[in-house]
C-alpha cells in the first residue's frame, strides 16, 4: 500500500509553520506537489511561493512530538513546537525527542563526574 510521508511547510523569513500535512497511507494516495498543494491549501495560497519553506518528514517522523504538540515555528531548521491546546502567546519548545536525548547526554556525563569523584576520594582515603 502506498505511503505519503508527512510534511512542514513554513515561511522562509517568519520562520511561522503555514501548513502541517500528516503522513498517509491508502491504496489510492498520491505524493503531491508543492503546486498541487498550493493549489489545495489556503494557507499556502496566501504566501507569495517564494518565501515558502518545506520540510519533509520520514514516516513516523515527531510522531510522539505530534500527539501532543502542534508545529508551530522553523528555526534554523529545526521544528519548534507548543503543546495542543496552549495559547499562541506561549513560547514554541524544542521537541521532546531532542529534549530527551539533551537529558540523556546530561546524566550520563554526570553520572561520569559522579564516577571521577568517587574514584578521588577513593584515591585521597589510600593516602591518609
């Protein structure tokens, strides 16, 4: 069965997400254009074609990210996001995958200076 990945259109110099277009998969689904979506979407329509940005998703690309969080931004290429329901005032946060994969790296380097210390007062209680 044929598969459409996901894709983020956004404007080049707001950086603004215009358009959001989720994966699909059915035996008649087709890969559209940028024209065809133009054509198709208001959104899109509104922006001079130029100034139109693309990201295209892998399949199930910010699926987790997707269930709870809007695309709401581009940033020097990566995807800002605000929970569902959340103002617009509110300020876009990175995704939770790159949150998580922040919070990994960062206990592990603790957890290796936790390892160091250890091993220096180990060192410093053979001395004394």
């Amino acid at each position: 069965m044929p598969k459409v990945n996901g894709k983020i259109y956004y404007n080049l110099v707001t950086g603004d997400v215009l358009l959001f277009i989720n994966q699909n998969e059915d035996a008649w689904i087709v890969e559209k254009t940028l024209e065809q979506d133009i054509a198709s979407h208001n959104q899109l329509q509104a922006v001079d074609k130029n100034v139109i940005g693309l990201i295209r998703l892998q399949w199930d690309q910010y699926k987790d990210e997707l269930s709870v969080s809007d695309p709401v931004k581009v940033d020097k290429g990566k995807v800002l996001w605000r929970a569902k329901g959340q103002l617009p005032t509110t300020q876009p946060e990175e995704s939770f995958t790159n949150r998580i994969k922040e919070l990994e790296a960062e206990k592990e380097m603790t957890s290796k200076r936790l390892n160091e210390a250890e091993d220096m007062i180990i060192m410093l209680t053979m001395l004394y």
